[in-house]
C-alpha cells in the first residue's frame, strides 16, 4: 500500500519526531490516514534509510582505502574528504535509528488499538478474522524488527571504527601514521561488508512486510 496520493508524507516529514500522542492521530484520521497507513509509510521511509545509509558506507570505505592508498597529492584534501564521508555516514546511522524507533513507536499504539477494538465486534466470524489478521500481522511484524534491529546494531563499531581512523588522523597527518592504519582496512572491511548484507536482509524484510500489509 502506497501513499503517494495523500498527504500523509508531508505530514510525516514534519512531525517525524514529534508525538504520537492521540491529537496527532486524531489529526491525521481527519485526512484518512489511520494508524495502519502511518506504519507503512515509516517502514517504507526506514527501508529507504537503509538503502541511503548502505551506499554511504561503502562510499566511506571506498574514501578510507583511497587515503591509505595514498601516493601523492594533496594528502589534507584527501583527509577532508574522509572527515567528509564520516560525518555523512554517522548522520545517516542515526537517521536509521530514527525510523527504527518512529517504526515501533506506532506499531506499539496500532496493535494496541486493534486488540481493543476486538472487544467491539458483535459479529464473531467478523472477529476470529480480524484477530487472525492481527496476529499474522504482529508474526511478521516481529521478524522485520528483528531484522532491522540485527542491521542497526552492526552500525554502531562501523561507525567508531571510522571515528577513531579519523581522528587518529587529524593529528597524526603524514605518511607514517597512514601506513600504520593499513592493517585496520581488512577489518573494517568485514564489519562493512556484515553490515550491508545485514541491511539487505532487513530491506528485503521490508518489502515481505509491505507487500503482506496490502494483503491483510
């Protein structure tokens, strides 16, 4: 289920952070967007931030080889440019973590109204079905946070290992001190290359959640 056609996404980007209090989704029912909807489109923006954030690593890797490689130049661009790549690549950790945590926060307040709601059935074939949808939903919904907390977690060691390179760097700018980080490259490497493939596993759950909420 997509929502291209509404205003949701406008709204989504400013108040992304903000509460979801009862005003808030008071406010967005007004617009026919229900808490259902709210929670495809944040899993969607968190699939989304994946992507971003997987291509920035391996931007940054890509930036940390090129500077160990070094050969001539201007080794302080070279070193900008790192510090550059760094500082991208943690905004865009967080920015998973954000949509992470914007994920669950609705999910939290989603399946608790739909298990209220059970109780308002008067028709019981209408309330066995939506239970079974309900509890089909939370399954699925358990192994994409699984997912997408396996990724987020990896993010983190990645993340100091470039911060300790950088500032390492910062003061020690001269060849010696860039020969000495080459044994680093092989690890770090590693750590990426879990990470993407951890990210990849959590988008592809993403999109098995997305497609089965259209379902449901």
């Amino acid at each position: 289920m997509t929502l291209n056609c509404r205003p949701i996404l406008v709204l989504s980007t400013a108040l992304f952070l903000g509460s979801c209090s009862s005003a808030y989704y008071s406010a967005m029912e007004q617009i026919g967007v229900h808490k259902r909807d709210i929670l495809v489109d944040r899993v969607e923006e968190a699939r989304d931030s994946q992507e971003e954030a997987k291509v920035q690593f391996s931007s940054a890797l890509e930036q940390f080889s090129t500077l160990l490689n070094f050969d001539g130049g201007d080794l302080q661009c070279t070193y900008e440019t790192l510090e550059e790549e760094f500082e991208e690549s943690e905004s865009r950790a967080k920015d998973v973590s954000d949509r992470i945590r914007a994920v669950e926060s609705v999910s939290a307040d989603l399946f608790e109204e739909w298990e209220e709601e059970l109780n308002l059935y008067t028709n019981q074939d209408l309330r066995r079905s939506s239970e079974n949808s309900l509890r089909k939903t939370r399954v699925r919904y358990n192994q994409l946070i699984k997912a997408m907390y396996t990724a987020e977690t990896k993010m983190e060691p990645v993340i100091n290992a470039f911060r300790d390179q950088v500032l390492f760097l910062k003061h020690n700018l001269n060849s010696r001190a860039i020969a000495s980080l080459r044994s680093e490259l092989i690890t770090i490497e590693g750590d990426i290359s879990q990470l993407i493939s951890d990210m990849e596993a959590s988008i592809a759950e993403s999109n098995r959640f997305l497609t089965e909420m259209e379902l449901i």
